[in-house]
C-alpha cells in the first residue's frame, strides 16, 4: 500500500482534541475512555454470572438513563432504548434465556448505534461446555471527565476493586484505552489500523484491544501492565506469592497491591496515564515500567497480534502493528533486556 494511498485514508478523518475522539464522515469510530476489562472462567454455580447481574445492575445506576442501544438476545440486531437500560429485557432475563450455553449482551450510550462511545458494558460467555477452551469476558467504558478527574478516578479504583472481589477473575486490565466503532466496515478501513498504530508508537498508556482474540489466546499468560492489573491466585504463585509481590512493589513509587479472594489487584500509580505523545520512553510512564518488570515472567511473548500483515509504511517513526511489531508493542513496558524485535 502507497503511502499516498493512506495519505488519502487518513484525510478522511477528523480528530476532536477535545474529547479524544476521531470520526470518518461524521461517524466516531475510535475514542480515548477509561476501560475496564475481565477475562474470566464461567463456573457450573453460575457464580460468575450471578456476580455480572450484580455488576450490570451497579453499571446501570450509573449510565442507565444514558444507554441507547442493546441488542436482541434472539437475533443479534441492534435495538434503541427508549428510558435507557430498564426500558428493555433485564441482564438476568438475558443470561436465564442463555441456559449453559454461549451469551452476550451490549448496552452502549453512542448517539449512533454503529459509533464509539465512552458509555458501555458488555459481556460474552463461552457456556459451561467451552468453559476450559476459551474465556467469558466483561468490559466496560467510562468517560474521561476532566473537570471531575481525582473525583471519578478515585472512585473507578474502587469500583475496579470492588467488581473483581465478585466476579473474581483469571486476569483483567484497567486504564486508558481506546474504544472501537461498531461498524465492521469502517473498523476495517486502512485509516483506522493506522490510527491504532500511532496511537500505539505515541501514547504507551493508551491500550489497544481485541477482546475476541485475547479471549481465545491468552489463557495460560497475561497481556501485559496496565494501570491496573488483575492477577488470580494462579498468576500470584508463579510470581512467587503474595509476600514477593508486596516486597517488589514497595520499591515503586506509588504502586499498590490490594489482594481480594481469589487474587488481587495492583495499582500503576494513583492515576492512569496517556503519555504526554513522546513515546514508550515517557518519564511519566515509570510506574507502568515498575509493574511490568513484576509481571513479566507471566507475560505473553508469542501474541499473534490484531491486524492483517501488511506493507505499510508509516511517517514520524511509527510502525504499523505487524504480528513482529504488536509484539514489540506489549513489551512496551518490559525491562529493556527482554524487549522483542
């Protein structure tokens, strides 16, 4: 591909400085939000299930009002809320119709149903009978208000905490990320994968993601640090116990090790961060380094990436995402002896 060819793509977008959007005719396909994701076992009690009503049901005292989209449990079609999330079927009417077997449900609050939009949560079951073949997982968005940063920051962190004491999950990731468009096509355009590799080379603490590919690959290792990182007890001994970790994370500055049963969460700091466009390198980035040398024996070396192998050359020192590179990506935060080229 030409890079007149991208030059093109790319000038079809417009990026709103302002809320960390980007749009493609007048469409949000990529926006900057505080994401919170959990890869997870679905046990035969229900247990995790029953705990993600729980979830749903704090998410909706929140955004509730706000949520305009769902889709039919049936038929997968996309529906408008009309009162926001109680106007509709409730989560556990979803999940009850689901039986042992493979579910999902979305609730998002874009004013269009195909856009980005920093108000979501959704869930995706394997079912009882793939429970050990592939992961449930549950995420959800929340919008990044600067006026009210400390505040909701604050508050994110214990609701953080809080929803992995109930759902107890395998491992999960929380922090800045950027959210994707719901429209397939769009999504797939040449501009958008160079979107998420900019973003990628320029912003370390922005995460990129797909949820379907990290469900089915990483079941034996982590993704890698985040600003909050999720560990099960599984993780926690192969780093050697609880009492190494704390003794690690005390050299940090500012990093935090809160254990719940069945695991624990750690803190990258008081608050997530971006990077301030400079690179992997960002001084600000240090806590995420901390952790990241803590997790990196349980960290996934061999990801075979997102997107498509392509010839893509990409200007100011970024490279596109190519299975080598996202490989390059995760270690972004890895001692430098162990980073992949």
């Amino acid at each position: 591909m030409s890079s007149d060819s991208i030059r093109d793509d790319m000038s079809q977008m417009v990026f709103n400085k302002d809320d960390w959007s980007t749009s493609v005719n007048g469409l949000v396909f990529r926006k900057v939000v505080l994401e919170l994701v959990f890869y997870f076992y679905e046990d035969e009690a229900l247990r995790s299930r029953a705990a993600m009503i729980k979830i749903m049901e704090e998410y909706a005292d929140i955004f509730g009002p706000k949520l305009r989209w769902t889709t039919n449990p049936d038929t997968g079609k996309w529906k408008a809320l009309k009162n926001g999330y109680r106007s509709y079927m409730t989560l556990d009417e979803w999940l009850m119709k689901a039986g042992d077997g493979v579910w999902e449900f979305i609730y998002h609050g874009a004013q269009d149903r195909q856009e980005a939009g920093d108000i979501l949560i959704c869930g995706v079951g394997s079912g009882i009978a793939l429970a050990k073949k592939g992961f449930s997982r549950l995420f959800c968005y929340f919008p990044v208000d600067d006026a009210n940063f400390s505040k909701s920051i604050q508050e994110l962190t214990e609701r953080a905490y809080k929803w992995a004491k109930m759902l107890k999950p395998f491992h999960g990731y929380g922090g800045y990320a950027l959210a994707t468009s719901h429209d397939l096509i769009i999504d797939s355009y040449v501009a958008t994968i160079v979107l998420d590799s900019c973003y990628s080379c320029t912003h370390p603490g922005i995460n990129i993601n797909s949820f379907t590919t990290d469900s089915n690959h990483l079941t034996k290792e982590i993704k890698s640090a985040d600003w909050l990182t999720f560990l099960s007890d599984h993780f926690l001994e192969k780093l050697g116990g609880s009492d190494k970790i704390k003794m690690q994370l005390t050299a940090g500055d500012g990093l935090v090790y809160r254990p719940y049963p069945g695991g624990a969460m750690i803190m990258a700091g008081p608050r997530p961060e971006t990077g301030d466009g400079i690179g992997w390198d960002d001084p600000v980035m240090e806590p995420y380094r901390q952790v990241g040398r803590i997790v990196e024996p349980i960290r996934m070396k061999k990801h075979k990436g997102y997107f498509r192998t392509r010839d893509i050359i990409l200007e100011g020192g970024c490279k596109y995402l190519s299975p080598p590179q996202f490989r390059v990506w995760l270690a972004r935060f890895s001692p430098k002896e162990t980073d992949e080229s």
